[in-house]
C-alpha cells in the first residue's frame, strides 16, 4: 500500500512539471458559412480546436475540428438537375415539376504543425503543414414527396501554405493554404437508387484556403474563405457526378481557455 501511495505521488508531482514544460491551449468557436456551390446555402458552424507548443521551442502542434450544420435549405434548379428514374414500380414518381430543396451539411478535421512561433515583437512569417480531411453532402428531397437523394463527398490530402503573424495588444494573423487531396471519393445514395454506390475522383485538382484572425485576450474573431474543387464521378450503375467548386465564406468568434 505504502509503495502504490508513494508512486502515486510521484506521478502527481511528475504531472505538473510536464505541463509547465509545454503550453496547451483549448479553443471552441462558433459561427456560420455562406456556401456558394450548385446553390446558395447558409451552414451553422461549431469548431474546437487544440494547440501544443513545448516551452523555449518554435514549432508548434495543432488539431481543429469543424462540424458543419444547415440552416436553412435552397430550391433546385430542375432545369440542371438530372432526376434518377425508379428502378422499383412500387415508389412514388415524382412530377417533372415537382419542387426540390438541397440542404448541405459536413465537417473537417485538420492535424499539423507550425513553426517559427516564438514570441516577436515584430511581424514574422511562419510555414504550416498538415493533414486536412473535409466532408461535405448534398442532401435534396422534395415536400410533398418521399423523394430523397445525397451525394455525399470526401476528401483526405496535404495542405501546406504560409502565414504572417503581426504582434501587439490584439495579435493579428493571416495563413494562406493550398490542399491537394490524395483520396478524394463520392457516395451517392437515393430512394430511386437502392444501396449506396461509391466512386473515386480521379481528376483531382487544389484547393485553396484563406484565414485573418484577431485575437485579443482569450478571445478571437476569424474570417475564412475556402474554394474547394469537388471533382468529377462516372458510375454506371446511377448516375454521373459533374465536378463543381464549393466556394465558402466563415466568420467565426472563439474562446480560448
């Protein structure tokens, strides 16, 4: 007993000193996105992210995640919309003008690291490279319909851009990123599908991401303009997927413990 007392003490004093050895700081942010894709969405966003930096070094370690809600849904254009025909007899057929609704939906995740993030006391530049994962679906029904479809879009590469950081009372940062998916597929499912089918993109191109950030004191005022190319997808078993751009503007407000 006296011996399990005593290593646990030492791992409670042992726990401080590795904390004191490194600055880990917590961030949750809330905010909205203003997508302009095949449509014009509007999306709730809640982000929490999670930085490392060991004490007296210029590299930094960094994770975010981002989920991504509707909030509200927009009318498709049925003139550029290709409807799926039924394949089962028994399911309601919609009418060519039948009104249909997309409503989006998604996250991301990002993990990398920073360098040259000491403190200056002037204005400096610092590189980033991460891992960056973004998922987002297109979700379409109609009101007065069981009618149902979504197309739901994953992309997995290297991002790796650079940023400039501007000390004073209220740090200000602005990061430009360009993301190269290395695993980029699309999931089509819909009630005149039948079971989910899943398709790589082979042409995949960059995507570029932009971010100005304010912070002062614990809390931070960030805006973010991403353009992302969704590619395109043959499948012979539903229906094709012309590529498109999702081009999105965030604003955000975070707290930082």
């Amino acid at each position: 007993m006296k011996k399990r007392l005593a290593l646990l003490i030492c791992c409670l004093g042992f726990y401080p000193i590795t904390l004191n050895a490194q600055l880990i700081k917590l961030e949750v942010g809330i905010g909205t996105s203003h997508y302009n894709w095949l449509e014009n969405e509007l999306t709730g966003d809640f982000t929490i992210s999670v930085s490392i930096q060991k004490k007296n070094k210029s590299r930094k370690f960094f994770g975010s995640f981002k989920a991504i809600g509707n909030l509200q849904s927009s009318r498709i254009n049925r003139a550029t919309y290709e409807f799926i025909q039924p394949v089962n007899s028994y399911l309601e057929v919609i009418s060519p003008t039948e009104e249909l609704y997309a409503s989006y939906r998604g996250g991301e995740a990002e993990v990398g690291f920073m360098w040259n993030q000491k403190a200056h006391t002037k204005p400096s530049f610092f590189p980033i490279l991460s891992l960056y994962s973004k998922s987002i679906a297109r979700r379409i029904n109609s009101k007065n319909t069981t009618y149902l479809e979504e197309e739901k879009y994953a992309l997995h590469g290297i991002m790796a851009g650079i940023g400039l950081k501007i000390p004073g009372k209220s740090e200000k940062t602005i990061q430009i990123q360009a993301f190269e998916p290395i695993i980029h597929d699309v999931t089509l499912y819909g009630a005149y599908v039948g079971v989910p089918f899943e398709s790589l993109v082979s042409n995949n191109s960059l995507s570029f991401r932009g971010k100005c950030s304010l912070r002062h004191e614990k809390f931070g005022f960030h805006l973010t303009f991403e353009s992302l190319n969704l590619g395109s997808a043959e499948n012979k078993n539903s229906k094709s997927i012309l590529a498109s751009q999702a081009n999105s503007l965030s604003g955000a407000i975070s707290y930082a413990f």
